[in-house]
C-alpha cells in the first residue's frame, strides 16, 4: 500500500473541511489523522501546515490546530474581496468565455436547479460550488481563477450554511440564472453587479451570517 502523501492528507483535510465534516471551530486531532493513515505525524504537521497557510486552520501553540472561525467583521472582509472577484472573473467571461465555457456555465446552472427541484440542499451546494467555479474558468486569467478557487474553499462553510436559509435556495438559483444570461448577453456591467449582489452579504443576509458566527 502507497504510503499517503502531506499532499494527499491535506486535500483530504481541506475537502472534509469544505463539505463540513469539520467545523468552524472543531479541533483537528493529528494523532488520529496519522493513524487511520498509517503514518507518522510529519506529512499530518505539513499538512496543517499548508491548511494554515490557506486560511482554512488556526495551529495555536501548546492548544492545537483548529478549523478557522472567522468574527463577523473578519467574514465581511472576505466576503467584500470574494465579491470584487469573483465580479471581475463574471465581467471577464463576458469578453473572453468560449462555447465550451458557455456550456459548462448552463449545464452546472441546469444541475443547480434540479437540486433545487428536489430540495436538495446539499446537492445545491456542491453544484454551486461547479457554477462558480466554471465562471472563474470562463475568466480566461488562470491567476484571478487561482485566488477565487482560494478564497471561496475558506469561505465555503460560511456559503454552505447560508443555503439552509429559508427560501435562500430559490433566490441563489435566480439570481444563477441572471448572471448567465449576462455573460452570454456579453453585458459586463450587468455581469458584474449582478454577480457583486450574489456574493455580498448584506441586509437579512448579514443578520442570518452574524447569527452563525456568534460564540
């Protein structure tokens, strides 16, 4: 058996953490990480290490390491950014996004919806994840792609949650819907305020994250 990889253990760890198998806040345990692979507590300490780095784990001396748990004022700061690009990435797949782009773009929105036809919250939230990604793709600026796939795997338990607001689903698939018919309208303004107003957390949406944040 291939003995497992600080690269392999920290995709795992970063998956788990995305999907919500950890918490903001849960405490990593590196002794049974390294046990149910078999391995030595060095590529578990590399791992949390790179995890560290991204922003998704806090490594507190002599306390441990701890999924990230962002205050209010740190998440509205991430958000504003996540925002601002994934709002260039939308008014740049208005100029640059092939049919191939396009493509993906409708078939990860058309995947969206029939996770909202079956009131799926968990299966909207992975393929959301595919729509937003596919509009970073559609940029054409493998860099800005980079730092928004980035930032939205720290923000993904904080966006995860917000999709079990009432009706919050409904609302993001329109919202969906609007910004593709945007890029593929070639409106970068239009694009660009529409995907600006998708992100941003703000109003009852404000409310509903300082209510998931507080201790």
């Amino acid at each position: 058996m291939t003995r497992p990889t600080t690269h392999r253990i920290r995709v795992d760890l970063e998956n788990a953490i995305v999907d919500g198998r950890y918490q903001p806040g849960d405490r990593i345990d590196p002794e049974a990480i390294a046990a149910g692979y078999g391995c030595s507590r060095t590529p578990v300490r590399e791992a949390l290490q790179a995890l560290e780095a991204s922003g998704l784990v806090v490594v507190q001396p002599k306390r441990g390491s701890f999924v990230a748990r962002l205050d209010v004022r740190q998440l509205m700061e991430r958000f504003e950014l996540m925002a601002e690009l994934e709002a260039f990435c939308a008014a740049l797949a208005c100029r640059r996004a092939t049919a191939e782009d396009l493509d993906r773009i409708a078939a990860s929105n058309a995947a969206c919806a029939r996770a909202a036809d079956r009131d799926d919250a968990e299966g909207y939230y992975t393929e959301n994840t595919v729509f937003h990604q596919a509009i970073y793709a559609a940029s054409g600026n493998g860099f800005l792609r980079a730092q928004a796939t980035r930032l939205q795997a720290v923000l993904q338990p904080y966006r995860r949650r917000q999709l079990q607001a009432r009706g919050r689903i409904r609302r993001s698939l329109d919202e969906h819907r609007r910004i593709e018919q945007a890029i593929r309208q070639g409106d970068a303004d239009l694009a660009r305020r529409l995907m600006t107003d998708h992100v941003l957390v703000q109003g009852e949406r404000f409310r509903d994250l300082a209510a998931m944040v507080a201790p």
